[in-house]
C-alpha cells in the first residue's frame, strides 16, 4: 500500500515526533521549535532522561505543535526512550529525532511528500550535516559486519579502497546521490516511517543503552522484510555532542553494544575465533581511546596547576615588595 495518498495530506498533522534528551543543553529548546513549526507535526513527545533545570520548560515554551513531556524514569537509555516515545505517540508516523538537531522550513512536509511513493513497510533517513553543511559521517552507511569492523580498526581499506572486500562502514565520503536510494543503514539522529512498522518490528532493542540501537533496527527492519531509504533533498543540521555524558562512558557503552551487535546478528556466520579477534580489537581501539583522554586530562591539570602556581608565586612577590617598601 501506499505510504499515503494524495498531495493535502502533506498539510496534515500526523506525525508525533519523538526527542529523547539527556542534559543536551539550550539546544533543546531549538531543535523541539524547530519540529514545532512543521505544520505537519501533530505532536512533540519530549522524553526526559534527565536535564539541567529549566531546560525542559524552555523547551515547551512558545507556540506551534504541542509538547508531551515524559520524565520521572531517570535515564533509562536512547532505545528505551525511544520506546517510550513511540507508546504514547498518537500520530501515524513516527519522527525520530535527535535533541542537537535542527530539521529545516518545509523539511517534515518534504519526507512526507517522498515517502508517499514508496510501498509499506519503509524507513526513511535524511541527510545529515554540520553547521558548516558539510555532510556528517553516519548519514549513509553500509551493514556493520564483523568484518567491516575489522577493516575499520586495522585500517584495511588504505590497502585498497576501492575494493569491495575493503569497503568502509560510512558512505558520508561517497558523492552523496541527488535522488533518494536504499541505504543499508542509517542513523538514529533522524528515523522516520509508520507507527506501525516501528510496533511490527518491536521497536528499538533496549539492550542497546546508547549507540548502535540504530544500526540494529535498520538490519532488524531490513531483515524483516522492509527497505531503508536515504532522502538526501531534505538537510538537518546536527551539532553533536550537546549531552554532558562522560565521553569515555559513551565510547564503552558503544564497544559494548557493537560487541553485542555481532554476536547477535553474526555468530552463525563468523567463527567464534574471528569474532573474538573483533571484540579484541574493538576493546584495543578503547583502551588507546581512554589512555589519550587520561594523557590529555592529566596534561590540562599540569597546565592549570602550574599557572595557579605561578600566579601564587607572582602574589607572594608582590606582597612581599609592599611589606618591604614599608
């Protein structure tokens, strides 16, 4: 069946967007405006997975589409909240929707408009860029194997990028397409397709706590039977790393979950000794990670260490000239 059917529909309002927040900050309040101001947005349903005082509020101010605000469940994780999002939205159509994005004029009318060609059941992803309009890794990307993985973080593909056996995870390097295209995988910034076919497929795994959730769903959508798209005609700003979250915590929940992804998806088809190998790797890739972060830390409090020191030095050098010139 058809996604929807004639052009007046695009003006009606069916989509509950869902923005799942931890502590992202006064871009909140942007990116929910910005979902608001689409006369297509029946709903914004703001899942609180904590924040700074008052941000919430800031965000619920102002007119357009209304906001639902779910909170008091502490943070409970991106698929979860999606989750959550998804059984109090109302709207024939689910707009996922990262809290440091920003979706542009006319942006949720165009998707609307694309997806009203394309037959049931469909995932649809837009085209991600930086404030410089610049592309961003993870638009566009192919099926996470182990072995792409591995390609990955050996840096395999410098051997021969262009071969299919060395081709990399992220496409955002790709010469983007001019027209929409099937896409293996997309990013969880921007998702958006049927209610339903969220519910047929049981929604985000809320094994994922945050990061690779996405990767899964679109393999588990595909695998199911559905096809993923990449809309490139629709351009949303995305500023990343808004949230206050401990950056190495983000990046060992992320290891845990491609970890988890593989041996989900992949362990009949690998061998358990290569699989080990990846999970090395992936661990390695940490590790080097989390030494560089401690180096860094450790060398900013030496700095600031010694300019305290310094400017105690220069005070006890001028209290010490006063009480001589006495």
């Amino acid at each position: 069946m058809n996604a929807r059917a004639g052009s007046d529909a695009a003006q009606t309002p069916c989509v509950s967007a869902i923005v799942v927040s931890y502590f992202t900050g006064p871009l909140l309040a942007r990116a929910v405006a910005s979902l608001r101001a689409q006369p297509e947005t029946a709903e914004v349903i703001l899942v609180d997975n904590g924040n700074f005082p008052g941000e919430v509020e800031k965000a619920v101010e102002g007119g357009g589409a209304p906001v639902r605000v779910i909170s008091g469940h502490g943070n409970v994780g991106f698929a979860a909240g999606c989750n959550l999002g998804a059984k109090a939205a109302g709207g024939d159509y689910l707009l996922i929707f990262n809290p440091d994005a920003v979706m542009p004029e006319n942006g949720l009318g165009q998707l609307l408009d694309d997806a009203s060609t394309l037959e049931r059941p469909w995932l649809m992803g837009a085209k991600l860029v930086g404030p410089d309009g610049i592309e961003q890794q993870g638009s566009r990307r192919r099926v996470l194997t182990p072995w792409r993985a591995f390609v990955e973080a050996t840096k395999l593909y410098r051997l021969a990028p262009q071969h299919p056996y060395f081709q990399r995870f992220n496409m955002h390097t790709d010469e983007c397409p001019e027209k929409m295209g099937e896409t293996p995988t997309l990013s969880g910034a921007v998702m958006f397709l049927p209610r339903g076919d969220y519910e047929a497929v049981g929604g985000m795994d809320e094994r994922y706590f945050l990061h690779v959730e996405d990767v899964d769903f679109c393999l588990r959508f595909a695998k199911a039977g559905g096809k993923v798209w990449f809309n490139p005609h629709v351009a949303v700003t995305h500023y990343k790393s808004s949230s206050r979250a401990n950056p190495v915590k983000i990046e060992a929940r992320k290891t845990a979950g491609i970890i988890r992804y593989f041996h989900t998806h992949f362990e009949n088809a690998y061998p358990k000794p290569f699989l080990w190998l990846v999970d090395g790797a992936l661990w390695a890739m940490f590790g080097v990670l989390f030494v560089k972060r401690a180096i860094a830390k450790a060398l900013r409090m030496a700095r600031f260490s010694l300019k305290a020191g310094r400017r105690g030095l220069s005070r006890a050098l001028a209290l010490g000239r006063r009480r001589s010139e006495r």
